[in-house]
C-alpha cells in the first residue's frame, strides 16, 4: 500500500460508515468489506513495526536510560 497510517485508518472508518449504511448493495458490501479488510490488516501490520520502534525512557538513580517497549500482554 505504502501509504501512513492515518491515511489508511481514515479510508478504513469510511468504509466502515458505507458498510453501516442501509443503501449499499450486496455486491458493494462484499467489496468494501474485503478493501476494509485489507486495511485493517495493514494498519495492523504498521502498528504492529511501530511498537517495535518506541522506547520508553526510563528514570533511574537520576539516569535517563532507553528501554525496548513491552506490550502489557507480554507481560503474563
């Protein structure tokens, strides 16, 4: 797709308004939902790369250090 993610997230809410309409046919719904589905699956994929990215600073004995961020999930 190669496009940012608030792009790729906007397009996804405006499928998501036309799948909720009551004016879309079968055949549209269908296709939108496999274009939202898309979507998501990127945004999904971006925020997945991102989270990797992210440093948390961290203060210790007066120190600023860089620490990898964990999911909460990990965690368990």
């Amino acid at each position: 797709m190669g496009e940012s993610y608030e792009s790729a997230f906007k397009k996804l809410e405006e499928i998501i308004k036309e799948l909720e309409s009551e004016d879309i046919s079968l055949e549209n719904s269908v296709e939108k939902y496999e274009e939202g589905l898309k979507l998501y699956e990127y945004c999904s994929k971006l925020l997945t790369e991102y989270e990797g990215r992210v440093k948390i600073l961290m203060k210790e004995n007066s120190e600023i250090r860089e620490q990898d961020f964990q999911r909460v999930e990990d965690h368990d």
